[in-house]
C-alpha cells in the first residue's frame, strides 16, 4: 500500500500545476477582456471624433426625454443645390437640418432665447450617443455668435 501512495504524489503535483496555469491564463484572458471591453467603451461613448462649428437659423431646443431629460435642438442650414449632371436645369435652393444635443444647461437657456435666430455654434462629434448626455452624437458646447 505504500507502494501506491508514492506513485499519486507526483501525479497530484502534476496536477496541481496545471491547475495554476489554468488558473493563470483564466485571470489574464479576464483582464485583457475587461481592458479591451473599458477600451472599445471610452472610444465610442467618450472619444472626440471631431470638432467643429456650424452656422445657421436656430429651429428649435426642447428639454426632453423618458428617463434622461436632456436639451436637444436643431439648426437649420441654407445652401444651393447643384442639378444632378446630365439634366438641364438651375441649382436649387436646399436646407439641411442639424440635429444636436447640448451638454450645459446654461448653454440650452441661451439657445432657447435665441429660436429663429441666425446662430454660430461649436460641437463636438462622438461616434455614438449616451442617453445622459443626449440623442445626438453632435453635442454643442459653446456658443459663438447670435445675429
């Protein structure tokens, strides 16, 4: 009988052994998954993609929502159409609708006051929307000029 306890130790130091490499290598896929998962989150919820101003008649800015009240609003762009080539024809009058959050309070009063308006506004463009911070991606954060 001793004969056979001899024999299980190596194989239960064997064992063992594998049992932390598993172990190991579990940890470190469930690190680099929750790293990779807190990456692929910043870039798209959090990660400015652009940055820009448009120009144009402030349509409106509404402070709406089911769970997240947040300020939304639109701008309205005026430009010329060109006439879709091989047809005859002069260019038309076009509009273009932008439609935005607004991440400051402040900033959404200001607007409001400002509807009909000609206005110049800064933004910034993520790839996707939070519901805390708005239905758009385009998010306003400054204003640059009413007329």
């Amino acid at each position: 009988m001793t004969n056979n306890n001899e024999n299980s130790l190596p194989q239960e130091k064997k064992t063992n052994k594998f049992g932390k490499i598993m172990k190991k290598t579990l940890w470190t896929i469930v690190i680099v998954l929750v790293l990779g998962l807190g990456i692929f989150g910043y870039v798209r919820y959090y990660y400015v993609f652009g940055e820009g101003v448009k120009a144009g008649q402030l349509n409106y800015v509404v402070h709406k929502g089911y769970v997240f009240k947040t300020y939304e609003g639109k701008l309205i762009q005026a430009g010329f159409r060109q006439p879709k080539s091989g047809t005859a024809g002069s260019a038309a009058v076009q509009s273009y609708e932008f439609e935005f959050s607004i991440s400051d309070k402040s900033i959404a009063d200001s607007l409001s006051l400002c509807s009909g308006r000609e206005v110049l506004l800064s933004y910034k463009e993520y790839f996707s929307a939070i519901p805390w911070r708005g239905n758009s991606k385009y998010v306003v954060d400054k204003i640059i000029e009413v007329k």
